[in-house]
C-alpha cells in the first residue's frame, strides 16, 4: 500500500498490470483490480492451501509463486459481487 501511494497508483489499478510477470499463466479474471483483492471481493477460487504453499518455502520468489498458483485457476465468480 505505501508503494503504490508513494507512486500514485490507484486501487483501482487491475493487478495484472501491476505483476506483468504473471501473464503467460494467468487465468483469473484480467479485470480484477487491488481493490477487488484487498476488500476480499475479488472472486478468485479459494484454490492454494498450505499443502500447495510448503513446498516453496520463504525464499525470495515463494510470494510471486504464490499468486501465480492463485491467478493461474479461474475465477469462482465475478470480481466484485460477492465477498469471500
């Protein structure tokens, strides 16, 4: 949050643009924005757990392999229309 303030980026950036890196292997919907994933109505599959998480340890890339197994499943519903 304090970078994308320090760099007026808005909430409303979508988190793609923001993790370009992503893209090849995303399959979440491409409009779904930093809001949408902070107020915890983005609608992503509930999909990574810690089985899925522990193999890729604390290293610097374990949070980017993260999302990438979390972008990389399709949305359960519409960004925005239902918190979960």
């Amino acid at each position: 949050m304090k970078t994308m303030r320090d760099n007026s980026i808005p909430l409303g950036t979508s988190v793609i643009e923001l993790l370009p890196d992503l893209a090849p292997g995303w399959r979440a919907d491409v409009r779904l924005t930093v809001e949408q994933v902070l107020g915890q109505v983005s609608g992503l599959r509930e999909s990574v757990d810690s089985t899925a998480l522990a193999p890729l340890g604390d290293g610097p890339h374990a949070l980017q392999e993260a999302a990438r197994l979390v972008v990389g499943t399709r949305n359960e519903h519409e960004p925005g229309t239902r918190w979960s």
